[in-house]
C-alpha cells in the first residue's frame, strides 16, 4: 500500500483584503489572557474568538470545554457570514512569506498528510499538555476548520526555492501588516502546487510550532476515517530561514521563600552569582540563566551535563530538571504545575512585571538553536513545554481549511 504523499494541493480559502484588520489574529503567545478577552469582547470578527482557550476566560466564567467550543463555533459562522474568506479557485500550494525587522522567511502552505506522523516523516521534539491537546481536538470536530498552521521546517531545497521565487514574482493575493509583521500569500498554480508537491514528497519534516494541534490532527484522524481529517493545515519554510527566540520562565514557589533563601537553595545548582541588573544576568551564551525574585537578579551558570542525549544538553532540560524539579518541586510537564511562559519578543521587562504582580520566580534563557530542535527531534527524544519560541509566526485567520463539520457542516471540505 503506498503511502500518502507529504503534502497535498488543497481548496482551501484566503481572507479578503478588505477583512484582514477586522479577522487575522494577533500572536496568541505575546498576550495575556485578560488582552486577549478584550480583543474578542470588542472584535467579534477577530480569529482570536474562534481559537479561544479555558485560560481566556474572565473571572467567575467556569465555562466548560464544550461552552468554548460552541464559542468558537459562532465565531467562525460570524465570521464566514460575513463573508469575510474567499475560496481559493482550484486545490492549490500557497506560498507565504512573513516580513519582520528586516527579517524574511518564504515557505509553503498545503495539506499535510496525518499519517507522516507515524511514518517519520514528521520529526516532533516537544512534550505536549493533554488537556490543551484534547480541547484543540474538540475543536476540529465542533468548529470544523483549521486557520492555524502547524510550522514545519526541513533543510532548504533549490528546486522548491527555485518555484517559488517566479510565484512571488506575481501580485500577491494577501499583503497584510499584523502587529509589524508583513503577511504575503500568493497562490500557486496548478502545475506549480504538483511540483512542489513532489519535491516535498521524501525528506523528513520537523515540527517548529505547533506540538498541540499535531496531537488534535492525529486524534481527530482516529476519529474520523473521513479525507478531511487524514490532512491538516501546515506550513513549510527552510531551516535557514528561521529565527529562533527563547521562551522564559515564570515559577511558582510554593514556598515563599524570600530572596535569601532562594539565593541560598539556587547555589546548589550551579555557579550563582549576585548582579545588580538585568544586563548583567542576560544570559549571552548557553548554560547562562538570568534568574529574577522580588527586585534582585543572578546569574546562574548551569553545570555541563554528563550526558550525550540530545535533549539532556539543552539549557531548558537542566533547568527543568536539576533546578525547577529538583529544588523548587515543580514538575512543567503536569498541566496545573503552574509554570508560565514569556516569548522572547514580549521582552525580559515582562517577565519582571509578571512576576512582581504574582511573585513567581523569572528564569531569563538563552535561544535554543534550530539544530539542536532539529537534533533532539532526529533522536526521538522530547522536550519540555515552550522550549523554543519561532519568530515571526504564522497567524491565524489567513488561510482557511474547511473540514466539513460543526460550523462548516454546510460547506464542502477542503
């Protein structure tokens, strides 16, 4: 039996010019759940209502999952009421650059064949929270559409670069600026897509963004024995394109240790130095945490490992393990351990505000590099949680794949 092809040309649909402000969502990650309730109670159109999560929920809201689902659900048939989405002509690739501070990254967006995850020709390399998981599953079967892609990335390919580069070479179908990031789409042809399509067929893919909704794909795919939900919405760019950006930590301490103490539990992990600011704890190398509690920053420098597991090398592994488990007693990989997760572009500024207003402990991290997702990936090993934040990232409310189900169960699927 001859197995599916990597990615596929799809029906999918576009967002009309005139929508783009009103719908494409911002960074989910960059915003607090209280900005992103605001957005969705004065925006009824924005993507961000249909995505929503238990997190986003006011005060005194004990919404249950089907209750956001069904949210969700009316957002999307607001939003195809108004018909702010444009079906795409024929089943087509799309290319899709994203613009940011002189930064650029071109790839490819299709359908991804479900079953690559089995196979190894998806290559994962983060730990995933089942409950986030399951919600994201539900909402493949209730909401019945995907606008967020999963990111994918493989080492770059000059017959595919070759293809695109005449594609962008045309008027794109979207040109939009979300939150400074410029957003250009452009569909490709017929015999563009089928090229394209082959030359993605073989090398394996590596998962950059997107743990969750690749565990929702495989669900919903065990699920359904249906075509729609045998692919899921992804997009492709090169490894050399890629910028990679730390997540920081936020740890809770269920002690209340004041900063004497933590100072003296924290010596036990590594060389802890006192620093007057946070320049001075910026980490600039691997192993380098900048450590904040209650206005005092330190540097600490994590021991090398004496391991040759890709993933045991990773500044966030130590962390986890020898610091955040081992003296804190918190395990990230429990989904009430209370950890939280700053993105590198929200700033280190953040991080201290946060942790002033609730009095967790801020672990400032030096990037995890792309070849070392890579890596742990290729050893079939996991990481922890938010272990690298890829930037700029692909937005939702820009591409449309319909499944046919929930609110587009009067629609044809994708």
């Amino acid at each position: 039996m001859s197995r599916k092809r990597l990615f596929e040309p799809f029906a999918g649909w576009l967002i009309r010019p005139e929508w783009a402000a009103r719908v494409i969502a911002g960074a989910y990650d960059t915003k607090s759940p209280a900005e992103r309730r605001k957005i969705v109670s004065t925006n009824p159109y924005s993507y961000l209502g249909v995505t929503r999560s238990a997190e986003d929920l006011a005060p005194g809201d004990d919404a249950g999952e089907a209750e956001l689902l069904r949210r969700g659900a009316d957002t999307l048939t607001t939003i195809l009421d108004a018909n702010a989405f444009a079906p795409t002509d024929h089943a087509a690739l799309y290319a899709y650059r994203l613009t940011y501070a002189g930064h650029s990254q071109l790839g490819v967006v299709g359908a991804l064949a479900v079953d690559a995850f089995h196979d190894g020709r998806v290559l994962t390399h983060e730990n995933v929270r089942p409950n986030r998981a399951k919600l994201l599953s539900g909402h493949l079967q209730q909401v019945g559409a995907t606008s967020s892609p999963i990111a994918l990335t493989r080492r770059p390919d000059p017959a595919v670069a070759a293809v695109l580069t005449v594609a962008t070479a045309r008027e794109p179908q979207v040109h939009h600026i979300v939150e400074e990031v410029l957003h250009e789409v452009w569909v490709l042809d017929e015999h563009e897509s089928i090229a394209v399509a082959e030359l993605l067929a073989d090398e394996p893919v590596y998962v950059t963004d997107g743990h969750h909704r690749s565990a929702a794909a495989i669900a919903g795919s065990m699920e359904r024995d249906e075509p729609a939900f045998q692919r899921t919405l992804a997009v492709l760019f090169p490894s050399d394109a890629l910028r990679v950006e730390a997540f920081h930590r936020r740890i809770p301490d269920t002690i209340g240790r004041d900063p004497h103490a933590l100072e003296a539990l924290l010596a036990d992990a590594g060389d802890l130095t006192e620093v007057g600011t946070l320049e001075e704890a910026r980490p600039q190398q691997p192993r380098e945490v900048g450590v904040y509690h209650q206005g005092n920053w330190w540097k600490l420098v994590l021991p090398e490992p004496e391991t040759d597991s890709p993933v045991g090398l990773l500044d966030v592994e130590l962390l986890r393990t020898i610091v955040i488990r081992d003296l804190l007693g918190i395990d990230e990989l429990q989904p009430d351990s209370g950890a939280d997760y700053v993105p590198a572009p929200n700033g280190i500024d953040e991080v201290v505000r946060r942790c002033d207003e609730d009095g967790r402990i801020g672990f400032v991290m030096y990037a995890t590099s792309i070849e070392e997702l890579m890596g742990v990936a290729d050893a079939g090993e996991l990481m922890p949680p938010k272990s690298s934040y890829v930037a700029p990232k692909p937005r939702s409310g820009i591409f449309l794949r319909v499944l046919g189900t929930g609110a587009t169960s009067h629609l044809e699927p994708s």
